[in-house]
C-alpha cells in the first residue's frame, strides 16, 4: 500500500454535501490533473461544462429525477464527449470529418479517463464526488437548455464538494473475479464468484436497512428492460455516427 492505493481504496460516493463553494483555484488544478489522463492519439476528445446558474441547476434536478445535490453540491460539472474542436480543424484545414462509431467511442473513452482523474484529484484535496448518470434521463432537454452545438455529446454528471456525511463502502466483486488471464473464465467460474459475491452485499444492504436482496438479483432486474432507449438518436442528432 501507498498514499496513491489508499486515497483510490477510501472512495465513497457522496451524496450530501456541505455549502461550501468550490474555488476555481482547486477546479483548475484538478482539470489539469485530468488532462494528465491517457487520452488516444492525443486527440482530447473531450470537455467539462460547469453549471454555476442556480436556476439551471434546479431544473437540472428535476432533469435528473430528482437528484437534489445536483443543486447543492459544492459545484456540479457535466462531462462532455468532444468532438467539436476537431470538426472546427477539419474545416480550417479543407477536410472531411469522418464521424464513425470509432470516433464517437473515443471520446467517450476519453473523456471517462479524464474524467477518473479529475476525481482523483478532488478527492485528494478532501472533496467527495458522485456521478450523474440521471443527466441521460431527457437529454433533449438538458441540451436545449445549455445549447450545445454539433459534436459536442453530454454524457454524465458530477457532482463535487465538501462531504456532509461518511458512507460505508460499497463492496466490490472479488479482484480474482475480475482479473482473468488468457481466456475468459467458464460460466461455472463466473457464478461462484456471483454466489460469494451475493453474500457479501446481502450483508452490506441489510446493515444499511435496504432489503437483503443479492447484488446479481438486482443487477437481472434492472437489466429485463432497456433504459434510455432515445440515446442512439439523440446522439446521432448530435451529429455521432453509429455505424
């Protein structure tokens, strides 16, 4: 174990905060932080939107089904796919931007890494983070409301700020149930690892008064029905090629 190891061991969602605001100091040290991310073929395809309009970011909550942090967290960022700045140097240079599903999955990458690190980073100056995966919710109107031009993909929420609580970790699957080597472990394999696995979480939800459903039970039934079903075309109005 190292300084590195502990801050990544101690994450925790956070999902009340203190109102405290975020100095731009401390965001524009994280952002490079970010950007120290591996990012491919240096292409840096992507971008961080901070919403600071406190009326945007109440219609944000609602937005997001009603993840009231998003309004009162120390600052709430989108995080952007970005091809924007490519298309404006393909016109500048006489060229075609060549969108494919290629293109689209590298900024989506991309900005996820550079999105780990900018948490990283956060959480080391001692303010906790959530992700909004609810952004997706209605996409349309996210954005209508901020105007975001062609090339230009939302794709997730963050929430950052001063924690106002101390949740207990969330237990993940075994490490030996996710690092395989040369070939992907047999199915029999796969469900001891789900049974020893469903212990353990039946136990984290049941000493946090949730029902002692096992982890692979909720995972089957939030996926029996497809989510989000727009998104492929909102982000093809977006101007992503799928294909």
């Amino acid at each position: 174990m190292n300084e590195v190891i502990e801050l990544l061991m101690q994450h925790r969602s956070i999902r009340a905060f203190k109102p405290e605001p975020v100095p731009d100091a401390h965001i524009e040290t994280a952002v490079a932080a970010g950007q120290a991310a591996s990012t491919s073929s240096a292409v840096q395809a992507y971008s961080l939107l901070q919403i600071t309009d406190p009326t945007v970011r109440k219609r944000l909550v609602e937005l997001t089904g009603g993840q009231t942090k998003v309004a009162s967290s120390g600052a709430f960022f989108i995080v952007l796919g970005d091809s924007r700045r490519h298309r404006i140097a393909a016109d500048a240079h006489d060229t075609a931007y060549d969108a494919r599903l290629e293109a689209f999955l590298v900024a989506t990458v991309d900005a996820s890494l550079f999105a780990q690190n900018l948490c990283i980073a956060f959480e080391s100056m001692g303010y906790g983070i959530c992700y909004i995966g609810g952004l997706r919710n209605q996409l349309d109107e996210v954005d209508a409301m901020l105007g975001l031009p062609e090339g230009v993909y939302a794709l997730y929420g963050l929430c950052v700020g001063v924690p106002d609580q101390a949740p207990t970790a969330r237990p993940r699957l075994a490490p030996r149930a996710v690092w395989m080597k040369d070939r992907y472990a047999d199915d029999s394999t796969v469900q001891a690892d789900l049974d020893a696995y469903d212990k353990e979480y039946r136990e984290y939800r049941k000493a946090r008064g949730a029902s002692d459903d096992g982890w692979s039970t909720i995972v089957a039934t939030s996926h029996a029905k497809p989510k989000r079903v727009y998104l492929a075309e909102y982000y093809r109005k977006k101007g992503a090629r799928l294909d």
